[in-house]
C-alpha cells in the first residue's frame, strides 16, 4: 500500500473477527482506516474527512461523481460492493440529500464496517446483504443516476458481474442523464478491460476510461475505471480531472478507444470469467 498502519500492540480496536478481513489504523492520517479483503486493499476511509479519498482509482470514480449532476445536487447512486462505503460517504458529503442504496454479499464485513466504520446517520444511505447482479434486476427502470459497479471477491470480479446480460440490467436501471462507473483490475496485455470496454459499450454507447500511464502501457497491475451513459459524457472535463490528479492518469476515448479494443468482441454469460488475478507480490 506504500503507507503505514499502526500495529495491533498500538490499537486494540484493529483487530477484526471477520475471517480473512483486516481493518487497520492508518499511521499517517488520524482517525484513518485501510479496510483489506484476503490481503487486497479494499477501502480507505477518513472518518472526519469523507472527502478525503487516498486510493487514485476512487479519485477517478469521484470525478464521475462530481459531473453527474450540478455541484452539490443531490442524486440517486446505487453501489454494487460496498466494502467500507468510501464512494457512498463522499456522494453523501458532496452531495447532501443524496439517496443511496448499496449492497454487499457479506453480511460480517457489512456489519464490522457498521459497527467499527460508522457513517453520518443523516445520510439517506441503507446497505443490504445479497448478491449485486440479483440486486441490481430488481431495481426499477430508470431508477438512478449514478450506479458504481465495484465488486471484487478478493482481488476478483465474479465472472457473473462482467457479461452483456449483467450490464444490461445496469443499463436498464441508469437514468438517461446518468452514469454507471466500472471499477476493473487487470494488467499487462489489459485482455480483460479491451473486453470489458466492448462489453459495456454494447449497451450503453457512450464510454470512457481513465487509468495511469504505467497500467494502460502495460507495465504494471492496476485499476482502469470505466464511466459510461446513454449519452455523450463530459469527456473534457472527465480527462481534465484526471490529468490533475496527483497521480495523473489519462483519459482514452473516441478514435483512441477504438484502437484499444483490438478487437475485442462482448462477453456473454457463457463465456464470462473472473477478471485476472494480480500478481502474488503486488500487495
């Protein structure tokens, strides 16, 4: 993670009792936590500074946030993963009213985040436990304006989540206006994400993706953060932010993204597979 935890000696209170689950104390920023799934680091959340995001991917969701709506209008997001509601706390920050809804198939890290991660009770947020794809198909159409699709069991999306017909259903549900936000890991060839891209672009015809340098050439596993819509996003402004990020990223679309593809043709439900695993070390 490149950044320091405070031992368990230091804080009692790091110590989870779910299995496979580690909440630390972040060393370098009070009242800071790293949420880590299985070794991979899932969240990072500031409790007195919700706007504060420290992982870059989660910056590059906010960008999309920011733009769905005038600033500070609240929307209606849906959260396919909820891990410790980083994006969720920052809507419900930068956009008071919002209503928010997200879910999670852990029912022990959902509540060890509730107990242990507390998030303002004024905010219209309710988390449920349950599978995301079956989730997300009982919503109703146009139901949203803002749907973060960030499912990873471990340091994988379940094939299940990644298919024509799944993001369909995502499709189905985002308002005409909205966007949905994809969060892939992969690297090297980027297989996954060119597949990926031409998945989500075979329902909604509007798609951007931003990610480092370093992860769109290839050198490095990462997170690329795919945003999409019914229609045409507000693409300057998107690579504008991540330009300026302070760990800059680039923004390929149009002709570029194209090119990107290779290719590559959707992926249905038969076919579907988990997205890659990253390498042993990169942890």
């Amino acid at each position: 993670m490149g950044r320091r935890v405070r031992d368990r000696v230091e804080a009692e209170e790091e110590v989870s009792v779910v299995p496979g689950v580690d909440l630390l104390a972040d060393a370098d920023r009070a009242n800071s936590w790293f949420l880590l799934v299985e070794g991979t680091p899932q969240s990072h959340v500031d409790l007195s500074d919700p706007g504060y995001l420290d992982f870059s991917y989660v910056r590059r969701i906010a960008h999309a946030v920011d733009l769905v709506a005038p600033e500070g209008e609240p929307v209606e997001a849906l959260h396919l993963g909820a891990g410790a509601l980083t994006v969720a706390r920052y809507v419900a920050h930068t956009r008071p009213g919002s209503r928010q809804r997200a879910v999670d198939v852990d029912a022990a890290l959902v509540e060890l985040v509730r107990r242990r991660l507390p998030w303002d009770r004024r905010a219209q947020l309710r988390v449920g436990i349950g599978d995301a794809r079956e989730w997300i198909s009982a919503r109703h159409e146009d139901g949203a304006d803002l749907i973060v699709s960030d499912v990873f069991s471990g340091a994988r999306t379940p094939a299940r989540l990644t298919s024509v017909e799944f993001y369909a259903e995502a499709a189905r549900v985002l308002r005409p206006g909205g966007f949905l936000v994809v969060n892939v890991g992969d690297g090297y060839a980027l297989r996954h994400t060119r597949a990926q891209v031409s998945t989500v672009r075979s329902v909604l015809p509007h798609v951007v993706m931003t990610a480092e340098p370093g992860i769109l050439r290839g050198r490095r596993f990462g997170n690329l953060v795919l945003v999409a819509g019914h229609r045409p996003l507000p693409v300057e402004e998107l690579g504008r932010l991540a330009h300026r990020d302070p760990e800059m990223a680039r923004l390929v679309e149009g002709e570029d993204l194209d090119r990107f593809l290779s290719g590559h043709s959707p992926v249905h439900d038969a076919e579907a597979k988990d997205s890659p695993a990253p390498p042993t070390d990169l942890f």
